[in-house]
C-alpha cells in the first residue's frame, strides 16, 4: 500500500477515535448552607450561631421552611410542621420568613455565578449549575474555581456556600451536599463511577423515595448495585428513562447545563389554619387561588390549556385533578369555572380539607418568555416538590411550603 494511502486510513482512524471520545466538562453544583436562616442571621446578628427555624408559626400549623445549622442539630428539617420543630427544639427562634430579602440576596448570588461563567442553571434561590469548562481550558484548575467561587459569595454577601465538582451534573450535585456546610468536594476525572458506587440510589436527583423503595425490594441499594444491572432491567425498571438513569449511575451523564428554562406551570396554594368543609368557603378559596395565578399568567404574557387542583385531606391524602380545556387562558373566571367544576366534584361532607392549589400549565410556545425574564418568574408546580423546581415567586404561597406529615413520633 502506497504510503499515502496508510497515512490516510490512520488519519482517519485517528479522527474517528478523537470524535468518539467527548471532550471532558467540567461543571460546579453551588447551593447556599441554611439559606433563608443563614440571611436571617446574617441582617441579625443577635441570631448568629443560634438555632434558628425560619417558617409560619405553629398555632397557625405553619411548616419549617428551613433551620439554621443549629437547630438541625435538634432533628429539625425543612417541610416539618413548625409545632414538631418547636417539641424538637423548644429553644429555636421562629423568625416568619422574608422573601423579598431572599430574592434580593439570590439575584446578587447568582450574578456572581455569571461572573465565572455565563453557563449558569439556577435551580432554584440559593442553587445553580455552573459550566465552567472554558475557564479550566483556559488554564484554571477546578478546584481554584471553586475555591474562588466560595470566596467571592463570602466577601460579597456574607454567606456560605457548598460547591461540588466533577465532569458532569449528577456527580456535582451530589458532591455540594456532602459536606455541607460550607463544604468543598470535588471529584476527579475518570473517578465518577467509583464516587458514586457506595452511594444509596436515592441520591441520584430525579430518583424519589417511592422509585426508592421499589429498587430496594429489588435487591439495589447502592448506585452500584443499579450500575451493575443489565441493559434490559434499565429498560424495564425505568421505560424511556432507561437511557438517562444508567448515564447517571455509571458516572457518564452528558446532561448539559440549561441556561434557559422555560416556565412550565404557575401555581398557587394554601394550607388553612384549620380543616374546611364548608363549600362556600372552599370556592372562595379557589377564587384567591385562581386570581393569584391569573395575574401572574397575564404579568408575564403566559396563557395555559391545562387547569389543575390540588387538594390535600384531613389525614394528609393529597390528590390533583386536571382538567384540559379546548382554548388556553389566562383569565381569573376560567381558571376558577374549571377548577371548582374539578373540586366540587370531590367534595363531600365528610371530607375535610387542609390544603387547596390551583395551576395552569400547557403554554403556548410563542407565549413563553425570554430567557431572562422566564428566570426571574419561574414557579413553583405542585405536583412536583416546589424545591426541585427554580422557586423565584415563593410571596405566590401563603405557606413556603405545603405541610408533609412527620414522620417521627410528634405528628401534629
Ligand atoms: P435548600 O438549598 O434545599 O436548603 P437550605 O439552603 O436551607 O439548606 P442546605 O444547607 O441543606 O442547602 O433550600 C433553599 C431554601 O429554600 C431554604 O433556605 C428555604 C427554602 N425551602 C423551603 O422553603 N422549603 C423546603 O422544603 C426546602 C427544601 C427549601
Ligand atoms: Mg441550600
């Protein structure tokens, strides 16, 4: 074979393994310690170093926004009914929360974000994805992003932050968390799939603690378990997610980091201060709920097809109903026409209700904002833990978030 003709072929061969292998990324997982708490006591210095439950008040069965590392200490946790957190710690401070402040804190959080890098996701107030792979080809070392990251949210807020980092999101994300607070974790290339083995399955996001449980009935309770099973039980465990989740168990996932996010629901509910059965008084409800969403749909050029209610019992049942209608919407009467059409069909005198939501979702492409303005109004869907979700709107809720039974012994 001719000599050029060799040099070819190797070239060639050459190029198709550089094209196979992708180039590395390299990306940040940042999320505030305690946030809420962590600015209560920043503004008050007498809260400093003092448990702190931020949240509505127990009479009121408010729930637990959030404890200052603290209070924690006491077994006390976000989404818990405040009066659990006060048996638990009788000595916490319940300061009502400020969410104006926190917004404002979260804006300067993230523009510092946007000073390393434009690739940012936020995912929620005090939380975002950071694509950092242009600044570590242009010389810097991860970790000194990392390090300079902390640094600057300190210096410039006052607040700490835990950072994870590794080559992709999954790993990230579950690194800012292990060592918090102000935790610094950072995972090297080619390292992923050993991290990850010893790990509980549930620490992969998107893995819920019903997927949770059923896993673990099948014999797998660590990511390695899960990294260990065949192609098919991928297939047959999580249908067309199969792809996605074994991506993430095996340390391999190429999710890239989303700097736009559109708004998929607007919603809004509340959790009263004691059960109703009253229907007059439900539909009133559902009328406040329904014209909160309204202006917020109309405020950022949004109408939706799609109207859901969400309603929790007495005994902590919780149900949504939806409804598709022919034309979308963004007006207060239609959203309420259809979500007390999907209510009143549920009501009964011997139902009680401790909780009532209402949302609307199915927008039309063309509607959907800029990116910009779609960040600063992402909110929160029910049907999804608010907290997973970018949650820029929280004023929309009564409640920061709905009341979970406590697990322990001190139910409410
Ligand atoms: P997180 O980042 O989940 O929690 P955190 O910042 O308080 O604590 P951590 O150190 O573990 O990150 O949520 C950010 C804020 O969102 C939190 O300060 C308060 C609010 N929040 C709620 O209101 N309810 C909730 O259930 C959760 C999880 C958070
Ligand atoms: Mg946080």
């Amino acid at each position: 074979m001719a000599l050029n003709n060799r040099l070819d072929i190797m070239a060639d061969i050459i190029k198709s393994h550089v094209d196979s292998t992708p180039s590395i990324r390299h990306i940040l997982h940042a999320d505030l310690d305690a946030f809420y708490a962590a600015v209560e006591q920043l503004d008050n210095p007498e809260l400093r170093g003092k448990p702190v439950l931020v949240g509505g008040s127990p009479e009121n069965r408010g729930v637990v926004a959030t404890a200052s590392y603290e209070a924690r200490v006491f077994g006390v946790h976000s989404a818990m009914p405040m009066k659990s957190a006060v048996r638990r710690c009788p000595q916490g401070i319940i300061v009502r929360p400020r969410f104006g402040r926190y917004k404002e804190i979260s804006n300067m959080i993230m523009d510092i974000f946007r000073s390393v890098t434009d690739l940012i996701e936020p995912l929620s107030m005090d939380e975002a994805y950071l694509d950092i792979t242009q600044a570590v080809a242009g010389g810097l070392r991860p970790l000194e992003v990392a390090l300079d990251l902390k640094k600057q949210v300190k210096e410039e807020t006052g607040l700490t932050v835990s950072v994870g980092v590794a080559t992709n999101k999954t790993v990230a994300k579950i690194c800012s968390d292990l060592n918090k607070p102000d935790g610094l974790v950072v995972v090297a290339p080619g390292e992923e799939e050993a991290f990850l083995a010893p790990l509980a399955v549930g620490k992969i996001s998107g893995i819920g603690p019903k997927t949770v449980e059923r896993l673990n009935r099948d014999g797998v309770e660590t990511i390695g378990d899960m990294a260990a099973q065949p192609l098919e039980w991928f297939a047959n465990t999580f249908g067309v997610r199969a792809e996605g989740v074994r991506a993430r168990a095996l340390g391999t996932d190429r999710d890239e980091v989303h700097t736009h996010r559109e708004t998929k629901s607007v919603s809004a509910e509340t959790t009263f201060s004691s059960d109703r059965n009253d229907p007059e008084v439900l539909r009133e409800e559902l009328a406040r709920l329904a014209g909160n969403v309204a202006r917020h749909l109309e405020n950022s050029g949004l109408q939706g097809r799609t109207v859901t209610v969400k309603a929790r019992l007495a005994d902590f049942t919780t149900f949504t109903r939806q409804k598709t209608l022919p034309a979308r919407t963004a007006t207060e009467e239609t959203i309420l026409e259809h979500a007390w059409g999907l209510l009143s069909k549920e009501l009964n005198p011997e139902r009680s209700f401790r909780l009532l939501g209402v949302g609307v979702s199915s927008f039309l492409e063309s509607t959907a904002l800029p990116a910009a303005k779609a960040d600063q109004l992402q909110l929160s869907l029910f049907d999804q833990p608010a907290f997973d979700q970018p949650v820029f709107d929280q004023p929309l809720f009564d409640q920061p978030v709905s009341e979970q039974p406590d697990p322990g012994q001190e139910t409410t």
